[in-house]
C-alpha cells in the first residue's frame, strides 16, 4: 500500500512508517492509530472485515481531522480510546473476529 486513511486524513508509505516507529507515550491517538492501522492493513491483506468494521468506523470517526505524530500533533486521553483500542487489539491479535492467521 502506498497511503492509508486514518479519520479523514491520508497518510503516505513514508508517514506510516514514522507513525508505526512512534512511541505511545500515553497519546490515545497514537495508540488507537497503530491498531487501526494494523487492522485496515490486515483487511487489505485479505481478512474479513466483518467483525471489525463498527469499531474501523468509530475509530475514524474519533480521529477525525486530527493528525497523528510525529507526522502531527495530535492527542488524545488514553481514557477515550481504550475500548477501541482494546476491541481492534483483539480483533488484530485473533481473539475476536476471523481469528489468528497461521502465516
């Protein structure tokens, strides 16, 4: 993939990687960024979207506009992303959703 989407901003290959190499730091932006990322990017590589799409879409929808570090400086209290976080970590590790992928 050469750009991805998080809320309503596009990010390049380049931005991406800078984002996945970024420390969370207690930024509930940057953390719920990396699972969304993980999962759209597990998606484009063929997993079922199903049981991921409402919390794909609320994610989004709570990023929004604004723009994640480092490539931003966007922020979030951890409080507000955790279930999120927590449910696209769940689906992106297999306990919930498709399941584990043996690759």
């Amino acid at each position: 993939m050469t750009s991805l989407t998080l809320g309503t901003v596009s990010y390049t290959q380049s931005q991406l990687l800078q984002i996945f190499g970024q420390p969370a730091q207690g930024n509930g932006l940057l953390i719920l960024a990396h699972q969304l990322m993980a999962a759209k990017l597990n998606i484009a590589n063929g997993a079922d979207p199903a049981d991921a799409a409402q919390a794909i879409a609320d994610a989004d929808a709570m990023i929004g506009s604004l723009v994640v570090p480092p490539v931003g400086n966007g922020y979030l209290p951890p409080s507000q992303t955790s279930d999120l976080t927590e449910t696209l970590t769940q689906n992106n590790e297999g306990t919930i959703g498709p399941g584990h992928c043996n690759n």
